[in-house]
C-alpha cells in the first residue's frame, strides 16, 4: 500500500479511517517520540499538578474558587499558574510535535520509516514557535470574548444564552488555524483569517469530528487518570483538620508515579484528535482551494501520470 495522499477530498467517514491507518502504519514512530519527549513532560506537570493540590489541602480544593484567596495562599496561585502554563506549553509542544510528524510523513520518499530525531527536530521547534504565538492570539481573542460576555450579562443574564454558544462556535472555527499557519507558510494575519474562513464553512465537520475523537480519547484517558484520581479521593476523604496538607512520603510518592501517568497517558490518548483535524483541513484546502490543482500547473509535466494514480473523488460530502 502507498503513502496516504494528504491532500484529498474526503467524506467524514474516509477523515476517520484515514486518521487510524496513518496511526496504524507510524504508531512505533509516534509511541518512540512521545515517550521521549512527553514522558520528561509529564514528570514536571505531575509534580506541579500534586504539588497544587497539596498546597491547597485536599479537603479545601472545592471551596478555594468559591470563597476567594486570603494572605496565606499565595502558593496556591503560584502553583495553579505554573500549572496553566506546564499544561499549556506541553499541548502545544505536542500538537507542533504531531503536525511536524505529519509533514514529514507528507514530503519523504519513505514516510517515517527508519526516522531519526534530526530529521524532523529544527521542523518541530519551528513549530512550537509558531504556536506559542498562534497560541497567545488566540487567547487574547477568548479573553475579549469572555469580557464582552462579563459586560452583556450584567447588562442582562438572558445574553448569556446568545453568547456562550457564539463563543464556543468561534473557538470550532479556529480549529484549523494551527494546521493552516504551520503548513500554509503564510504570514500570521493571512493565514489567521484564511482558516477561519476555512473553518466556518466546514463547521460542523469540524464538531462532529471533534466529539468522536474527543470521545475516543477521553475513553482512553479515564483509564489512565483512574488510579491518581482514586488516589486524590482517598486523600480527600481522609483528610481532616491539621492533616489536609499533609501526606506520607511513600503515598506522595505513589500519587506523584500515578500522576505522570495520568498526565502521559493524557498526551497519548489525544494522538487521534490532531492527526483527524490534519487530515479534514487537508479535505478542506482541497476542496475550497484546489490545492493538487494549482500544483497541477506548477508541475505540468508530471500531471498525466499523477492523473493515473489519482484516487476518485467521493461522490458525498463530509456532514
């Protein structure tokens, strides 16, 4: 069988299949690289993660939104920022480290047979850079939205009921604004505004996809996080007075073991998600764009025999 054309008009089905054979044919790669690199990860976000909780009092952690922050609990917030930013940073190196995997399964002759890390390093960190920025845009734009949403609902409750479902349709519309900026080479604001375009007329393929894979991975998760979250409950449960910041070594040890599972596992499970949005933008440039075309006369000598290979176009569209 050869190499999986990216860009190619797909029914939802087809985005689906093509996601779990691209995980089928490279899943010794991608296993290799993200124990290399988020295994190293999870052993920093599992200590800030434990160390928040601890900090906090497993008994209190519930009541520390409602009832606000006091002189004494600095820590806290110190810990719940490093961990915003641990958690942050990591989704982002991982979907720059699937993306760039992807792009050089897309342009080498043998895909990621035989790969080694200085074929696709400086293409990763490039990435990365890419989407700390895209990263930051994105929030200031969520941020607005959340003041705007703050101001109309003191206005009134009831522009809730228009707002959150506006914002939650807008964060779908960005989904192919990281694989557009990484893949397009556009400038920031072109290619920010092109995906988005892009994003909104393939909206709810974007949902639908989004909710399975979303499920699959959360099935996978679940399994993983199981044993740090029986162990936070126990802790929870038991904790009492003096004793809710306190714990024995050997059972922090124990949660701090379960926590990097927890956080690995997280990162292993959500494989599926970006390399299904890779794969539907890819449909999506193809069928808005007309990507092979113009391909097609940048190469024209070579356009009968890609017309040979070429697969045939779905008849159906994608949902």
């Amino acid at each position: 069988m050869g190499k999986i054309r990216f860009y190619q008009q797909r029914t939802f089905s087809e985005v689906v299949s093509t996601t779990f054979e691209f995980i089928r044919e490279n899943w010794r790669v991608l296993l290799k690289y993200l124990v290399y690199i988020f295994l190293p990860v999870s052993l920093v976000q599992s200590l800030v993660v434990n160390e928040l909780f601890k900090v906090t009092g497993f008994s209190q952690f519930g009541q520390m939104a409602s009832q606000g922050y006091e002189d004494g609990d600095v820590a806290t917030i110190i810990y719940a920022l490093l961990m915003l930013i641990v958690t942050g940073l990591g989704s982002l190196l991982f979907y720059s480290l699937v993306f760039a995997l992807i792009d050089i399964y897309n342009h080498r002759r043998d895909g990621l047979k035989d790969i080694v890390w200085s074929d696709f390093s400086s293409k990763m960190w490039s990435y990365f850079g890419k989407s700390v920025l895209l990263g930051l845009v994105i929030m200031f734009i969520f941020a607005i939205a959340c003041v705007l949403m703050a101001l109309l609902a003191m206005a009134t409750l009831f522009t809730l009921i228009v707002i959150i479902p506006a914002i939650l349709a807008l964060l779908i519309g960005l989904t192919f604004t990281f694989p557009d900026y990484l893949y397009s080479g556009n400038p920031l604001p072109q290619s920010f505004f092109h995906s988005t375009r892009l994003g909104f007329r393939c909206w709810l393929s974007i949902l639908g996809i989004t909710i399975l894979t979303g499920l699959l991975s959360g099935v996978v998760q679940s399994i993983t996080s199981m044993p740090w979250q029986l162990m936070l409950m126990v802790n929870a449960i038991s904790a009492t007075g003096d004793s809710a910041n306190t714990m024995s070594p050997t059972m922090s040890f124990i949660s701090y073991l379960f926590g990097v599972l927890s956080s690995f596992g997280g990162y292993f499970a959500s494989t599926l998600i970006p390399i299904a949005v890779a794969y539907l933008y890819a449909h999506a440039k193809e069928k808005y764009d007309g990507v092979t075309v113009e391909s097609d006369i940048d190469n024209f000598d070579n356009l009968g025999e890609r017309e040979a290979n070429r697969m045939p176009l779905p008849g159906d569209d994608l949902i």
